[in-house]
C-alpha cells in the first residue's frame, strides 16, 4: 500500500529527514567544528560548520610506501550547496584546498576532499 499522499511525499520526508540529520551533524559540538570557506580560494570568507576526518592514506612510489595526510569534510549542504574544486577551507590554522566534491544521494550532504596548503 503507498504511504499517503503517494510516493513523492514519501520522497520528500526522506528528503526533509536527510537535511534534519546533516543539520544535527554539523551543529554537534563534538563532532563539527567552525570554518571559513572561500570560493575559488580568492572570495570573502564566508563562516560554515563542517564535520572533519583526516585518514591518513598509504600510497607506493618506487617501491615506498608514503603516508598522506588527507582531509575529507562533510558539510550540509542546505548551507553551502556550491562547493566546486579550487575553494579553500580555514579551519584554525589549516588551509585545506578541495580537490573533489561528491554530494549525497539524498542532496544533502556534501563532501568535499581536500590537501592541505
């Protein structure tokens, strides 16, 4: 039996759950934490919250293997839907630069992969 007010409103609540929970995500004080985002990584700085992971990564090069710092941020994306490559975030003294952008299949999160410098 569809769910009332058929399959598009079903959609839409999920969607409306989604933007609720990255909401609460970056707004926890344990787990997001205050940047500035800059667009091109040359506009104004504009004040968001992100959630921050840095995994280091092992890559090989000449039969060595390297150890990579990498930062992957999530934001919600009802804040900062334009993420592109090339924007730079600040967060305390750490200039992370966007590599790769990837949205959520829900719309509401977006990741942004960055290195730092």
């Amino acid at each position: 039996m569809p769910p009332p007010g058929g399959v598009a409103a079903r959609d839409a609540d999920l969607t409306d759950a989604f933007a609720l929970a990255a909401e609460a995500l970056v707004s926890d004080p344990h787990m997001g934490t205050d940047a500035d985002w800059r667009a091109g990584g040359t506009a104004p700085p504009v004040a968001v919250r992100v959630v921050r992971q840095a995994p280091d990564r092992v890559a090989g090069a000449f039969d060595t293997a390297i150890v990579q710092a990498t930062d992957i941020l999530t934001i919600a994306a009802a804040h900062l839907p334009a993420v592109a490559p090339g924007d730079t975030f600040t967060i305390v003294a750490d200039v992370l630069t966007v590599q790769h952008v990837e949205r959520s299949a829900s719309g509401a999160f977006v990741t942004a992969f960055c290195r730092r410098g």
